[in-house]
C-alpha cells in the first residue's frame, strides 16, 4: 500500500515536471487502493476547479482499476456514461492513473488537473512509474 511519504515524493516530482515542462500550475491528488485521499496539494495559481477533478481521477483510477484515459475509451467503446457505475464520483477525464508495486499489485492511484489530459495524463503515468520502482 502506498504511504504518506511515497505520496509526498510523487507530489513533489509532479509539480517538479509541471513547472519545468509546462510552466502552469496543477493539483495533485494521490489516494489508497481503495480510493481514499492520503495526499493531496495545488501549486499556487492551479485552477480551484482541478481540485476536485484531480480528486476524481486518483478516485476513479483507484475504483476501476485502470488509468481514467482507459476508463474513457471503455465509455465510448461501450457508449455508456459514467453513471451506470452508480458512483457520483467516477470521471472519465484522462490524468489518473493506477499505481502498481513491482511485482503488479495495485497500491493506490493518483490524478493530476491543471493541464490539458494528455498532459496531466503523462505526469500521472509518471508518478506510476515511481510507484513501481519504490
């Protein structure tokens, strides 16, 4: 399971990536397994509406299983909404993704919003990455 102090560093190196790469500011979101918040922060100047939609997305990654760019194309694949999972809170807004162990356990999730999806998806993916190499 993912601790404070993981979550702490993730946080850090993603703000890291957003300010050198992006020059805007995000929120950080990282939750358990379960979908419950360990850690979250926003850089000073993020948008007050990535607050939650970062939430949303370590949420939803964590609830489903899968990063939220995949959940999205299952909604579309499927042409379904996100409602018929009976969970107010699921999105399907790309930048959560699933954090596994090295040896592939899921050990919580994390999601990024300030940015466009992609972008927030690719600082998410590497927040994966340092899960499973910690």
């Amino acid at each position: 399971m993912i601790n404070f102090q993981l979550a702490q560093e993730m946080i850090d190196k993603a703000f890291k990536m957003a300010a050198e790469k992006y020059q805007r500011p995000i929120c950080v979101a990282i939750c358990d397994n379960y979908g419950f918040l360990i850690a979250f922060a926003r850089m000073d100047g993020a948008p007050i509406r990535s607050i939650e939609i970062s939430q949303g997305k370590a949420y939803t990654s964590a609830r489903m299983c899968v990063n939220t760019n995949a959940f999205l194309e299952r909604l579309h694949r499927e042409n379904i909404p996100a409602s018929y999972f009976c969970d107010e809170k699921l999105t399907g807004l790309a930048g959560g993704s699933i954090f596994k162990d090295a040896g592939g356990n899921i050990i919580g999730a994390g999601g990024v919003s300030g940015l466009t999806s992609g972008e927030d998806q690719e600082i998410a993916d590497m927040m994966a990455e340092i899960a499973k190499q910690a």
